[in-house]
C-alpha cells in the first residue's frame, strides 16, 4: 500500500472517530482502525462492535492495499505534520511509514484481515429525511437518557415513526423528554428501536458533512449515512418503556413563566444545594412563584418570581438539574408549566405546536 | 427363590455410621470428652495428645467420677445422666445430653476409663475395643475421670484416610481447647502435644486473663470490653478496637449459654456494629458470650452442637450489636476513665454442679490481671485537643506526643471522618427526601421475603424508599431516596429484602447511602499533601474529638497510630 493524501482531508474523519475507538480494549484490534487504499480513494473503517463507522476520503493512490493502524497515534501524529501532503505506505511485516516534509514516523501495524468486517447494509433501503428535523429532536431529547448501564433500556433514545409523524423519546426514569415531528418521507418502521446514546453523538457528529441525511433499518441495526460517511450503530434490544401512560392528561394548573427568569432564579437559589440535595421547592399561588431551597449546613435561599397563573395555591419540590437541563435546551421566550399537586407529575412545553413534552416526576419533601 | 437384598444392619456396623456423626475427627473427640469432664464439675482438665491424636488422646479431669455400674453403663448408646424425660431437652444446661459420645468414641477406637468416686477406695477401669468390651476391673486412681482414646478410626479405614496432616489436626483440637477454656475461666487447662506445652491455664481465672493465656497479652491490649442486655438476653466479653483485624473470621468466638457456636448472623451483627471502621472483608477480633434462657435456643441442631437456632434471633442480633457498638463509643469517647467493668466480671456462673477443688494459683491470675489492666489502659482513648503538637512528616502526617506516647496522624483520613461524621447527621436531621419514579418498578420476591419486606416498609419509607405491595409476592418502588437515584435501586432493594430475611435487619440502604456520603466527604476535605498550621492542626483535634469514631476514616483505614514511650525506648536499646 503506498498512497498520498491531504492533511486537511484525513484530519477531521481521524478526529470523529476517536470517541468510537475505544480506549481499553480487551481486542487490541479495536484499538486501531482499518485503511482501504483503491480507486483514488481511500476508506477508513472505526468499529467498537455496537457502533461502526466508514469513511471515504479522496487520496493518490499509488499502490493499493490495506492495514490497520492504531487510531490515536494516528490521530496524533496527522495533526501535527508540517505539511499539507502526507505520505502513507505499508512495507514489510505491517510496517507503516508516513512521510511529510522533514519527518519520517515508522508504525507497527496490524494486518487488515484481523479487523472485524463492516456491518452489511444495502444503500438501497435508505430513505432521505430531514438533517434539521433530526438535529432537533436529538437535541431536545438526549439529556435526558439514563447513563445507568444496569438499566439497559433506556439508555438510548427511543426512535418511532406513524403515518406522517416521527417521534423520539428518552428518559433515566424520573423525567422524560420527548418530541413528535411531521414528516413526509415515508419510513417503513414496524415497531420502535432503542438507538444507544453513544451511537446518537456520532450521529450528531456527521450532520454537519454536506450533503442529505439517510437513514434506514436492517436487522437489528440502523444505518445512517451523510456526504462520504457511514455509520452502522446496533440498536439496544430491549421493550422502551411505554412512555405515552406517563404522560398526565389532567393536570389543570397551568402556569406560564418567562423561561430566562425561572431558569436564572432556579440557578441563584440552587447555590444552596448541595451534592445530596438537589431539591428545591416551588410555592405557587396566582400571579406568584416562590422558590426555596434549604441547606442545614449553610443556610436557606428564597426568591419569588411573576408568573402568569390564576389557580389554587400548590407546592412542589423538584431536582434542579432535571429543571435547568430542560430550560437550558428550550430557546422560547416562555415557557408552560403544567401540574397537578406536589405527588404529581410535571409538565413543560413551550407553548408552540413543536411536538415537545417534557415530563418531570416532583421529589417527596 | 429372590434372595431379599434388604437386611438389617448388624448392631457394631450401626454403631459405626452412628458414630460417624459424633466423631468426625480427633478434635471431636477432644469437644466430647472435655466436656463430659466439664458435665461432671472438674476443676483441672489436662489434656494430652500424641500425633495430632491419631496415635493418643488423653483426657484427665478431678470431675465426680462415676461408680462402676455408672462407667460400664456409659459405653451404652443413648445412656446419659442428663435427661430423662422429653421435657428436659428443651432445659439443656450440660455440655452433652445426647448420650452418644462414649459409645461413639469407642466403637471406633481403642478406648480405656479409669474412673474413681472420691471417697471410694478403688476406681474402675473398663477396655473396649471397636465397641466391645474387653475388660473390667478395679484399679488404683486418683478421683475424676481418665479416658484414653487410642489407635482412632483402626476400624473404619475410610475415615482414617481422610484424616489430615497431625498438624492440621492438632490445630483442629487446639481450636477446641480454646474455645472450651475461654468458656470456662474458672477451670485449669492444659494442653500437651507430645512434649509440647501448648496450653497451661491457671484455675480461678476470669476472662481477661484466660483470654490472655490464649490469644495473647499483646492483642488483649486493645480490646474494648462489651455489656449489654435486653429482653432476657445478656451479652459480654470483649472486642478489638479497629486496629486488630483478620481476613476470616478467625478472631470471633461466640458462646451461647457457654457454648461455642458458629453462626453467621451473630457474624454479622458483629460486623454491623463496626460499620465503616473496618477494612472491608476484615473481621475483628470478638469474644462474646451470650446468655439467654435455654427454652429460647435450641442446640440439639447439629450431633456436633456447633449450631444452634434462635427463637428470635433479629432481636439477639440487636442486642449483640448495639452492645458491641456502644462499647466502641464509650471507648472513642471516654478518657482517661475508660472502664474496663465487664472484664472484671467472669463467665455468668450457671453451672449446675459446683467445681470440685480450686487450685491455689490465684497469685499468679493477680499478676496477670495486672500486668493486663497496664497494657490495656496505656492504649485507652486519645483525648485529642491535649495533645502537643510537633510537627508534620512530609506535609501528609501530623506528629504529636502526650506524656506517655507518640502519635501519627493521618490527615486525610481524620479530616475524611469529620467531614465523613458531619455530613452524614446533616444528611439524616434535614429528612431523607424521596424521588418519584416515573414508571414505578416492580419487584418480585419469595413467600419468605414478601413477609419481611411488608413487616419493614415503614422502616424503608424513612429511608426514602416507597413500597406499595401489589398483591402476590410483587411490589411496587414508587420512589427513591434522592441521593441514590441514578443508582440500581431495585437491585438494593433485592439485596436488602433477602437481608432482612436472613439477618432480621437491613443494613443495605444505610450502607448505600453511606457510601455516597464516603465519596462526598472524601473529596470535600483536603487530600494529599498540604501544610498545617497550628491552628489548623488544633482546629481538627478540636473537630476530632467531638467525632464519634474518630480512630478510623470512613474507608476503615486508621486515623491514628502511636507508640509509647516505653516501645520507643525498647526500640532504641534504653531498656
């Protein structure tokens, strides 16, 4: 293999990959990614088994070949060439040479066929949908995953499509965030599909690449595709919990706050929580919001704030970082609050036909 | 004509497998007769072994004796002179009852009494050989009781085999011997391997003494003494504080109604007693004994009577473990007063029959309790704001000295157990709050669990738990404690449940959420290397010493080491 190749090009696809290649491996192989060089043009494979990634990159071929090379050394090493043109080529026993300007590094590769084989999927099946919506509904939802591996099922975003609708979900079990979409593209989706969290920060990853978002199911993986990448993430097998039921019907306090003086009041008065004790209370009554937070340590904080509400006085305690993770990802001026009482669950919206529900379980005070 | 292949054993082949059940192994041997010498109220028990007592066992006591008609009616199987009628089994006071151990001993050795009544001119000596008897005749010796048990096990091949090394079996006896002696202070014990003194006890002894004969002057020096009761049940003996510990559980001796026992619950109870000033999988020396009346415990569980059932035992765990805590308290907390009460008193004394002849050896139990009361309250609690401050090793180690002693401390860890202290009361006086789940989880549980479970939902709703039954054996986690949310609740709560059911108490919730709070005080104090003032040097004793636990950081490691002057100067060669 023996192939020249622009540094400009190499280093943002090096880049991307690294969070997919993983760092300690029981496979020494997956530490390293796989180069195809063919045709003018030269693949770069990254695989941690659940997500696996092809990239195209143009290059001057001059011999053809592949091998594998380890990811972050090489990563390392591009970036800090002196020159745009890099030379790459493979010699004896694996040895992998790359050449710019002055400098000569010398690696130890791994032969290619060691690599495990990318994922099979057929470009046909892939149906074009919308890069914007898709960001969005990411986006709005992600915070909201569990990070608990224990609880398998819903440590992803839960992905589903109706008639002219797409929806996404996700939640650790004491909030829930999730978003409906119009759309007209047809997806053929029989039932919905978990898609792990790491998995949706590589997608988030390629949206920026030129060109359409594609996308499409096969077997128990899901298939994106955008400008000269692929990605193939395996989706987590397991029932998402039927989120439709939690989402309250009745609750007939509404209350409209502008999210910038809540979420602003939610952070002062939050200075005096602490590690352990992340609640805080919500004293409502029309026309006014109190917040209060207590800290037998250091001492207590109240502010109060205007809203718009003309109910029944209520009190809720709430986890402020459930609170400002939603207000931080909203962009709307205001915001809708939606409850029941203090053993109830908490709606927000923003108020607009977006799609979006946010639903938030109060804490016992 | 089908030969039936079904037959009755014949009665020596009976005896064999009985056997089996009583006499495992020379060191069964040894429990079986020291405690018959016991039964019979000796004073003195010498015991000699030849080849870890394979070759000889030898058990001489100054018991009651038993008359000749007694003696050959004792190698009979279920002859006792302890109960009989049905109703005394459940009043067992005697180390044996069972009326098995003789017959038993004898059926697989070469077996010899000599036995004698004071006040009769001649004893009795009977032989039986692989349960016969061979011989019986008078002979001349002294009053008690002398059984020689030889050549174990020449009829029974198999078990032979499998005995192991005469050390390790020697080991086994000693053990036995131990536990026996510890039990009974009063009571002189020797111990012989061949021409091995392994164990010399003074009569008269109380605990302490004979705890120190047998584990040592040198690791009694730490030890707490335990007192506590409730409900009929007494508890007492002594602890080590945290800085002896061993990987098994080794150190803990447990005696019910003077008898040694295993049991993991009361294992347990210890360990709970400890929590966060052990290492973890480290087990502290404990010698505890409980006493309780006998219709409460039934010991005739195992031929060995090495377990024994409760009829309550959740409530005997508490009472052993908050005893054992208290005292760990007391011991943090009292200076330079620190009492050694329970110490001073000896074993309850229930025996039914009284010792026969005390030996004068009650000089030498005085010097030794003396020379014990020295070491032990030379390593009493350390009044901590008295200390003088010398200086810090390496910014890491404060250095500090009183009159008598030299101290280390670690900074760390001492910071890391105030904060540790305060945070947790913190934590617990603002109320533990509650997270509501968004999709309650359903947990499913044994018949056995569903009971315990129900009995302590209230105890986990403090906790910040919430548990609603939802019919069958199934509940339903409504909410979680706040600070463990994010955290495999219902994987805790399972835990917890089956830990309620076998140990009457859930310990799993506090030591999870203890856990957290481990983690938070461990990075909200200063770590690593920093230099202390004065001032902030005497601002942590201060805090030291108002701290319940103060020798050991959350983690178990120790906050604090000395020396004594006097370790110092052997060290130096001025002594």
């Amino acid at each position: 293999m023996k192939l020249t190749i622009q540094k400009n090009n190499l280093i943002k696809t090096l880049q991307n990959i690294q969070s997919i290649v993983e760092r300690k491996v029981t496979l020494p192989i997956l530490s390293n990614i796989k180069l195809v060089a063919d045709n003018n043009k030269i693949e770069i494979y990254a695989t941690n088994i659940e997500t696996s990634c092809k990239s195209t990159i143009p290059a001057e071929i001059k011999k053809s070949g592949d091998i594998t090379i380890n990811a972050r050394k090489f990563f390392e090493i591009t970036k800090e060439l002196p020159e745009e043109n890099i030379e790459i080529s493979v010699g004896e026993n694996s040895r992998i040479t790359i050449k710019s300007g002055k400098s000569r590094f010398n690696i130890n590769g791994l032969p290619a066929s060691e690599f495990p084989s990318f994922p099979e999927y057929n470009e046909g099946v892939l149906t074009v949908i919308d890069t914007e919506v898709v960001k969005e509904m990411i986006d709005r939802t992600i915070f909201a995953v569990s990070t608990e591996e224990y609880r398998h099922n819903i440590t992803g975003i839960f992905f589903e499509a109706e008639e002219g609708k797409v929806k996404m979900a996700a939640t650790d079990g004491y909030r829930l965030a999730s978003i409906e979409k119009p759309t007209e593209t047809e997806i053929k989706l029989n039932k919905g599909v978990i898609i792990p969290r790491r998995g949706i920060l590589e997608i988030k990853k390629i949206l920026d690449n030129e060109g359409s978002l594609l996308a499409g199911i096969t077997d128990n993986s899901m298939a994106f595709k955008k400008g000269n990448t692929v990605l193939i993430i395996r989706l987590i097998e397991g029932e998402f919990p039927s989120y439709g039921q939690v989402i309250p019907k009745d609750n007939n306090k509404l209350i409209t706050i502008s999210r910038e003086v809540l979420a602003s009041a939610i952070r002062r008065v939050s200075v005096l929580s602490s590690d352990k004790i992340r609640g805080i209370k919500f004293s409502i009554s029309k026309g006014k919001m109190s917040l209060y937070s207590n800290n037998p340590d250091l001492g207590d904080a109240l502010e109060e704030i205007d809203i718009k509400y003309d109910g029944d006085d209520m009190e809720v305690a709430f986890n402020v970082d459930y609170m400002l993770d939603v207000l931080n990802i909203l962009y709307t001026n205001n915001i809708n609050l939606e409850l029941k009482d203090s053993g109830s669950a908490g709606i927000i919206k923003t108020g607009l036909d977006d799609g979006y529900t946010y639903v938030i379980m109060p804490m016992r005070v | 004509m089908i030969k039936s292949k079904i037959k009755v054993m014949p009665p020596d082949l009976a005896a064999k497998i009985a056997a089996g059940e009583v006499v495992e192994r020379p060191a069964s041997v040894v429990k079986e007769l020291v405690e018959n010498s016991l039964d019979a109220g000796a004073a003195d028990i010498s015991i000699h072994i030849v080849d870890g007592g394979k070759k000889l066992i030898r058990v001489y006591d100054n018991g009651e004796g038993m008359s000749r008609e007694d003696a050959v009616l004792a190698f009979e199987r279920h002859a006792t002179s302890k109960i009989l009628k049905d109703d005394d089994l459940c009043s067992i006071s005697t180390m044996g009852f069972r009326g098995e151990a003789l017959p038993s001993i004898a059926s697989v050795s070469d077996a010899m009494v000599a036995t004698k009544v004071a006040g009769e001119i001649a004893g009795t000596r009977i032989r039986v050989r692989g349960g016969k008897i061979e011989d019986i005749s008078d002979f001349g010796c002294p009053d008690g009781t002398t059984v020689e048990v030889r050549d174990i096990f020449f009829n029974v091949p198999a078990r032979l085999k499998f005995l192991r090394s005469n050390a390790a079996e020697m080991g086994r006896i000693q053990d036995v011997v131990h536990h026996l002696s510890l039990a009974n202070p009063d009571i002189r014990f020797k111990l012989t391997h061949g021409k091995n003194i392994l164990l010399n006890a003074s009569a008269n002894s109380d605990l302490k003494t004979r705890a120190c004969d047998i584990l040592g002057t040198d690791i009694m020096r730490g030890v707490i003494p335990v007192e506590g009761n409730g409900g009929g049940v007494s508890v007492m003996g002594f602890v080590s504080n945290s800085n002896i510990t061993y990987p098994t559980t080794k150190g803990v001796f447990v005696f019910v109604n003077k008898r040694w026992i295993r049991d993991k619950g009361i294992n347990y109870a210890i360990l709970q007693a400890y929590k966060n000033m052990l290492m973890r999988d480290r087990y502290p020396l404990a010698v505890l004994f409980i006493s309780l009346p006998p219709e409460d415990v039934d010991v005739n569980v195992h031929p060995a009577k090495t377990e024994v059932r409760f009829k309550n035992p959740r409530f005997i765990y508490d009472v052993i473990s908050d005893a054992i805590r208290n005292a760990i308290l007391q011991k943090n907390k009292d200076y330079p007063d620190g009492t050694v009460t329970a110490l001073h008193t000896s074993v309850p004394q229930d025996r039914i029959r009284e010792p026969a002849i005390h030996y004068q050896t009650q000089d030498i139990a005085d010097r030794q309790a003396a020379l014990f009361e020295k070491a032990f309250h030379g390593t009493n609690g350390i009044s901590f704001p008295e200390l003088n401050f010398v200086g810090q090793l390496w910014d890491e180690y404060i250095i500090c000295n009183d009159e008598s002693m030299f101290y280390i401390i670690d900074q760390h860890a001492a910071a890391e157990r105030i904060a540790f202290e305060r945070i947790r009361k913190e934590y617990y006086s603002y109320g533990i709050r509650g997270q509501i789940l968004l999709v309650p989880e359903i947990i499913e549980v044994s018949a056995a669990e569903k009971e315990a479970l129900d009995s302590s939902i209230d105890v986990i709703k403090d906790l910040g738990f919430e548990i609603e039954q939802f019919g069958g054996n199934t509940f339903i986690l409504k909410a979680v404690p706040e600070i463990l949310s994010g955290r495999g609740c219902s994987g805790l709560l399972k835990d917890m449940t089956e830990e309620i059911c076998s140990f009457g108490k859930a310990a799993r919730i506090e030591d999870a959420i203890d856990a957290i709070l481990v983690k938070l005080a461990c990075h909200s104090v200063i770590r690593g290397r920093r230099k202390l003032t004065r001032d902030e040097v005497v601002s942590l004793f201060k805090q030291l010493s108002e701290v319940d636990f103060a020798s050991n950081c959350p983690h178990g490691r120790p906050v604090v080491k000395m020396f004594s002057k006097t370790e110092i100067e052997t060290m130096l060669k001025r002594r």
